[in-house]
C-alpha cells in the first residue's frame, strides 16, 4: 500500500472521460475457422440512408448462439417418363425428316443447372501451420502468452474494469483455442493488478521478466505505456487517455483519440436533435483531461451553434473531485441560466449525484444529460428511472442496433459461458483480442514481436464492423484540427437512449458520421460498418 499523500494525488488525477473527449468517438476481425467471421484489411463501405426521428426506438435483437452453416446437397429433377427413339422402319428410304416445329400451347421442357456451392475462403490458409520459434518472448511451442495489466484494487469508480477486461480478452481466446489456436499454440494470459497508482512498476515488471509476446492494459492512469513503448512492446489497450497512446506506433487501442483540443459535430448533433438549446459543460479542475475535455464540448457547441439553433449558457471546469460537498449550488446556477442540456466530463458516480440533485431541485425532467462512460447496465438498472431521457456514448456499435457481425455473435456466446457480462468493458477486451490474434495471422508462422507490429501498421481494422475503422498506417499519429492526414475518415459516434433502468437504440443505424474532409456543418450520414 502506497502512503495516503499519494494515493489521493493519484485519485484526484483519474483520467475517466477521455472517450468523450476524442476528434472522433468510435473497421475486420480474426477467425478461428474459415466458415466463422475473417478479418478485413480494407476499411468496409458506408451505408447512408435518411436520418430518422429522434424518438424512433430501434429495439435490439436478442442475440443468438451463431451457428455453423452447412452446404445443403442439391437434387436434380429426373423427367416423369423417359421416351425412347424408334426404330428406322427399313422399307422408308433413308432420307432425315425435319422435326416438327414445336406446338406453341405446349411448355418448355424444363432444363435443370447443376447449383454452384461456394466454399468458404480462410483468408488465413496458414493459421495452423507449425513453426517452431526460438527466442521470442512468451513463446513456446505449446503456447502464446500475453500479459494483462488493470486497474482493479483501489478502483476510486467502483467499476469492473480489469476483471471485465480480462474476460472479454479470456473468451476470445476461448473462441480461437476451441478451434486449435493460433499455428499450433494456445493462447494464455497472466492478470497484473496495478492497483491504480502503479502501472508503470507493473509493466517494468512485465519489460524485464520478458516472458511474454504482447501486453494488454486497461487502467485508469496509463503511466508504464511509455515504458511498453520503448521496449517494443505490441501493446493493446482501453484507451480512455489519447495522450499515452499517440505517436507510438506498437500501441493499438479500441478507439482513436488522435487530438483532444478539436471540435466534434456528434455532441452538438444529439444536443439539437434531443430538443436542446442552452448546454452547460462541466469538468474536474483537479483533472488536466477533465478541464481540456470540457472545453471542446463547450468550442464544439459554440462552433456549430449557429447552424444548430445552440448556445452555452453554463460553463465550469473546476468541479470538486468526487463533489464531496455536493453540486447544489453548480445546478441552482444552471437553471438560473436556463440551461436545458449537460455534457459533462465526468465519472459515473458524479452523474448520479448530478442527477440525484436535479431531481431534488425538480428540474430532472426539464434538463437532459449525455453521460461519457455511464454505458454500464447494472449501474442505469440500479438507478431505476432516475437517468431516463440521458444519453450515452458507446465505443462500439452499441448492443441495442443489433449489428450483423459474426465476430458479435460470437462475443455474445463465447463471453457469457465464460462466466462474463455483456458490457462496455468485455467488449473492448474481446476487440482488443481480435486485433491481437489479427496482427499474429497477418505476420506468418514465423512471427515475432516486430513482424506482428509491422503487419498491423500496414491495415485497416474494422472489428468486422463493430468499431470505426481505424487505418494504422497513419492514425498513430496526432490529429491537427482541420487536417484529415491522420484523422479518421469519418467521424462517427452510437448514442443510445436511457429508458427505464435500461438503454435504448434511437438511431436509424449504429453510427451516425461526417466525413472529416470538410469542418463545415453538415447532416449526419446513417451508417452501418458491418454492410
């Protein structure tokens, strides 16, 4: 246990929010087998279609064990009766005769084609080809090991977070070891509890052991990311802090978060479309993150305001950490000042009480809130009605718009019967995993740390439509604002409503996006990466 100074210095510095605070909030994945999903190195097509109604509520699709399809055998229909030529009578002069031109009231005689059955293709033919390896770490010739480093004793949210990860990561790797692994081996992890104040001891710890291939992290002070980095490292990672992560080329996350100063269009869009006008931005001013997080909400609002009808009417980027004396006074404020929408760069615990406070001032139903990173069902089911009418942001095509991906449904088998829930943070863990086991299939048989790195920056991984697209031969880098180089090509956000202790789809399709060529206002396009 580290000295109390530290421990509240190092709690007042939790970066918590930074997925709301990216350019761009968000494309193939790796198969076990050939009939199941494949990776795809080019990012998929958009699909655009007309933007619907807010208030129309797309229902999600209880997921269903995928199941193996089998060519079916083909018959081919006999005619009824077989008719045989006659005999030439032998008095006839051999002459032809020309057959008669057929009777126009009489059918066709059915012709039947042989049906063409279409096999899979395992882009991946090599996937169980066996090259026995010396020298690489966390290589044997039974096994490929990774290590995964978290946040779960000292935990200031409360949160699942390592143990979730770890699950999402375990049965993916579930997934691909009932299928024979990976060129021969099985995969494996060993969890690392860095108990929020060392991540970096812990991942020294992992550099200098060098017994294993790739490291996964998700944690909530990313300090030993560097340190990964450096050491060449592949590194996997829940990216809720864009500053760790960008300009190192061997850290791939779930998301990008390539610029934290730009202006976004997807706040500003769901703050019109929910019926706001006067929003109100809220961040920690212990939190360096927290403070730059609110005020590119509240640029982005004033950006694109006048397009939208919007206008800041509130804005505080000192809140108390954890608000140990509450937040009465900040929401007297803001319905002094007519404030009828809040974005916020906050936790979920702050969410509550700030809910818990408008509802004991009785404005709860009159100001809508977009929560960061409160897409946790056991939490907005414990708070019953409380959240109805907010909004939160997924980092994946939300659960509620039932995207068609067979890496989904195999999330949705393989998770829960390893003991796991549906959630935000096993699924960044089974992306993750995906991505690890691509880059490993994209390098060869004769893989090593390097050649995975390498062959990961030369794609476009798209998580079999599950995630934006990110292109890793240039979206390491950071983003400047208004220069697409190293931008997504799209920005794209999935909202999804708060309805009676639980979450639902309101958008035509689970991504709404805007080209990055142009900062200029624009409706969204309705896309589905999974098309």
């Amino acid at each position: 246990m580290f000295p109390s100074r530290r421990r509240t210095a190092v709690l007042f510095a939790v970066v918590m929010v930074a997925a709301a605070c990216g350019n761009s909030p968000s494309g193939g994945g790796a198969a076990p087998a050939p009939d199941t999903a494949a990776p795809t190195t080019a990012a998929p097509a958009t699909t655009a279609a007309d933007a619907s109604e807010l208030d129309t509520v797309v229902e999600a699709p209880e997921p269903d064990a995928p199941e193996m399809d089998e060519p079916t055998e083909s018959t081919t229909s006999e005619p009824d009766t077989a008719v045989e030529a006659s005999e030439p009578d032998a008095d006839e002069p051999d002459t032809a005769v020309e057959a008669p031109e057929p009777d126009a009231d009489e059918p066709a005689t059915p012709t039947t084609t042989e049906p063409v059955v279409t096999e899979p293709v395992d882009p991946y033919p090599h996937r169980n080809d066996f090259v026995s390896l010396d020298g690489v770490p966390g290589v044997t010739d039974d096994e490929i090991r990774v290590s995964v480093v978290g946040t779960r004793t000292n935990n200031p949210l409360g949160t699942c977070i390592l143990d979730c990860f770890a699950t999402g990561i375990e049965a993916y790797f579930d997934y691909v070891n009932d299928s024979g692994g990976v060129y021969g081996r099985r995969l494996v992890t060993e969890v690392i509890d860095d108990e929020l104040g060392f991540n970096q001891q812990r991942n020294l710890e992992v550099i200098a052991d060098n017994d294993t291939l790739a490291s996964f992290q998700a944690t909530l002070l990313a300090l030993g990311w560097g340190d990964l980095h450096d050491a060449g490292v592949p590194t996997f990672v829940w990216n809720i802090d864009g500053t760790q992560s960008v300009n190192r080329d061997n850290i791939f996350t779930n998301l990008v978060i390539g610029c934290t100063t730009c202006t976004q269009r997807g706040p500003p869009w769901l703050v019109s479309q929910a019926g706001g006008s006067r929003l109100a931005s809220l961040g920690y001013g212990i939190s360096a993150n927290s403070k730059v997080c609110a005020q590119a909400l509240a640029d982005s609002v004033e950006f694109y305001g006048a397009d939208l009808g919007l206008e800041v009417a509130y804005f505080n980027d000192d809140i108390a950490y954890g608000l140990p004396n509450g937040i009465g006074p900040e929401v007297t404020q803001m319905v002094d000042a007519g404030v009828d929408f809040i974005v916020a760069c906050m936790d979920l615990n702050a969410m509550l009480t700030l809910a818990q406070e408008l509802e004991r001032q009785g404005v709860r139903d009159q100001i809508k809130m977009l929560h960061p990173n409160s897409y946790d069902a056991g939490f907005v089911a414990d708070a019953g009605s409380l959240f109805d009418g907010d909004y939160v942001l997924a980092l994946f095509a939300a659960f509620e718009y039932g995207v068609d991906s067979e890496l989904s449904d195999a999330y949705h088998q393989w998770v829960p019967a390893h003991g796991g829930p549906v959630a935000e943070q096993t699924m960044v863990g089974w992306i993750n995993a995906d991505l690890f086991v691509t880059g490993l299939l994209e390098a060869g048989p004769a893989f090593s740390r390097q050649s995975m790195i390498d062959s990961l920056n030369r794609i476009t991984y798209g998580a079999d439509g599950l995630i934006n697209p990110i292109d890793w031969s240039r979206q390491h880098n950071a983003v400047v604002e208004g220069v697409p180089d190293y931008d997504y090509e799209q920005e794209c956000v999935s909202y999804v409503r708060m309805e009676g202790g639980g979450f639902v789809g309101f958008q035509p399709a689970p991504w709404m996006c805007w080209s990055n060529d142009s900062l200029a206002w624009s409706e969204p396009t309705p896309t589905d990466f999974a098309d």
